[in-house]
C-alpha cells in the first residue's frame, strides 16, 4: 500500500502474481471479494486495475 506524499488521502494498492491467471484466481477466493465489498462504500472513486510488466531477475 502507497500514500501518496503530497495528498495524503490517496493510496495505491499493488500486487503482483506470477500470471494472469493467478489474478484471475485471487479475485475468485472468498477474503478478495469480502475486502471488494468492505472497503467499496469508503472510495472516493471507483477503484480501477491498471496493468504493469514486471522487469526484474526471475
């Protein structure tokens, strides 16, 4: 989780899976949809995915 330095009531979440099917996944269990659902009612805008390749070793 990122806070923004120069407004602090924005944030960033980031994850990374090895797949686009393990994100795929990870929005199927069962705590990812009770956290979409918990933390909707407190967002200033609607939340949006926003796709990154990672460049790093294997």
């Amino acid at each position: 989780l990122l806070q923004n330095v120069e407004d602090p009531t924005r944030f960033i979440l980031y994850e990374a899976y090895d797949s686009e099917d393990a994100a795929a996944a990870h929005k199927e269990t069962a705590h990812y949809k009770t956290w979409r659902d918990d933390v909707a009612p407190h967002m200033a805008l609607p939340r949006k995915g926003i796709k990154y390749r990672a460049i790093r070793p294997e």
